[in-house]
C-alpha cells in the first residue's frame, strides 16, 4: 500500500458513537465517486433496519475469530462486548483502483492500522459536546440507558485521544462537516496525483475548517478588526 502507484489511500474517520460518522460519510460517498466506504465486520446484533452486507458483514465469535486467525483481517478491536474489524482484501483493491477507502473505526482500530501504513489520513470527528453527545445517542433509540451510558463512557476516552489525528472535524452543523471532510479529501489525492506526476506541491496545503474559520473570525471580531 506504501508503494502504491495511483492516487488511491485510506483514510480513517473515527469519532464517539452517535458523533455523526455514518451520516458524513453517506454524503461523502454520494457527493463524490472516487470515494468509497469499507464494510465492517461485527459480531453486534443488527439494530432495526441495518442490512447483512450493507451496514456491517454480521457474524458470530466463531467466524470472526477465524478470520483474525486466516489473516483476513487488516485490523479489528473489541468495542464494548463485540469485535469490529476491517476485511482486508476489497481495501487493497481499492486502493490499486485509485480510489479513497474511508474505515470508519473506533480508536484501537486506527491506532493499528497507523502503526502498519504510516500514509493513512486520519479524521477525528468531534461532538459539539458531551451534552449533545448523549441526547443523539438517547434520540435514536436503538440503544438500552444502560448502552448509552457505556458508549458515552467509551467517548469521553475516545476524544481524549483526537489530538492523535491528522484532522478534528467539530460536527457543529452537518453541511459544514461534510463540506470539511470532502476538502480534505480532495486536497490529499491532489497532493498524491502530484507527487505521481513529479509536479511541483507544497505538501498539502493545511485546510483550517469551518469550525476553525469560525473561532478565528470571532477572535478577529472581538479585537475589533
Ligand atoms: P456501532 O456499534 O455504533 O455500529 O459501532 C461501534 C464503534 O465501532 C464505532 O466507533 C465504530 O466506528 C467502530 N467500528 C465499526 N467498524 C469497525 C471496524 O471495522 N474496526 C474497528 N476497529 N472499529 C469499528
């Protein structure tokens, strides 16, 4: 993946449970066709409306644990009571293609997958506050109190570890979220499709955000500029 020849990478968003990543990510992949989404393996139950193969490959322990043992896996994480990971091959074959290869996995996961390629992209998709946090998660109803409690639990750790991240997405409003992401998506293939073609690029240019443009603006206003 590291010699790669095309402008294909994979790009790794992480965020709370209820922070919003599989809605971006939706948009990402409707808005821009070089982009496409990993499909996760889970040993979690379905939750109403989820489809075997669409939203997650859903399996047992037995055959989840097959597939770390037969190498299939190119990482996977215990997250709460239930193993996720990422089934290696259509990645590797994406990539080759060309295209960008979104994971969409918790912390553990994108730790490991950072320690094997280093050229992974990493986005940090963040609540606008716990507060929010826990009223998305309760709103949807798909989970038990007792379940909300341990994801909100399990997300005070994870954004402890955002600075970790090459981007920190604040999930303010959707449209600028969204908007944040398929820039920064768009900037590294760019970057890529130059460095391929020996032209001149100075790195990625660093994209600020609307968040950041936002607190920025303020600053300015507040000293009266
Ligand atoms: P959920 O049960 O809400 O669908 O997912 C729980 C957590 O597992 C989320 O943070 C999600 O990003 C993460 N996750 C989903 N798929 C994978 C995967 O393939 N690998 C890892 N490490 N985490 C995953």
């Amino acid at each position: 993946m590291n010699n790669n020849p095309s402008d294909g990478y994979l790009l790794i968003l992480s965020g709370p449970s209820g922070s919003g990543k599989d809605t971006i990510i939706n948009e990402i992949v409707k808005r821009d066709e070089k982009t496409v989404v990993s499909i996760s393996m889970t040993t979690r139950k379905p939750r109403p409306g989820e489809v075997d193969g669409v939203n997650y490959y859903f399996v047992t322990k037995e055959q989840f644990e097959e597939n770390i043992k037969n190498d299939q896996m190119l990482e996977w994480a215990q997250y709460g009571d239930n193993y996720y990971g990422t089934p290696k091959a259509p990645v590797f074959k994406w990539i080759s293609e060309g295209k960008t290869v979104i994971l969409e996995i918790e912390v553990q996961g994108a730790d490991k997958i950072r320690a094997q390629y280093p050229d992974v992209r990493t986005m940090f998709l963040m609540p606008p506050s716990i507060h929010v946090l826990r009223e998305r998660l309760s709103g949807r109803q798909t989970e038990s109190e007792e379940e909300v409690n341990k994801r909100i639990e399990i997300a005070k750790k994870e954004i402890g570890r955002a600075n970790d991240y090459d981007y920190i997405i604040v999930n303010n409003r959707l449209e600028d979220a969204i908007e944040d992401a398929l820039e920064i998506i768009f900037r590294h293939r760019r970057h890529l499709r130059r460095s391929l073609n020996n032209e001149p690029d100075k790195l990625e240019e660093f994209y600020y955000g609307h968040q950041f443009k936002e607190d920025f603006t303020n600053i300015l206003n507040e000293r009266g500029i």
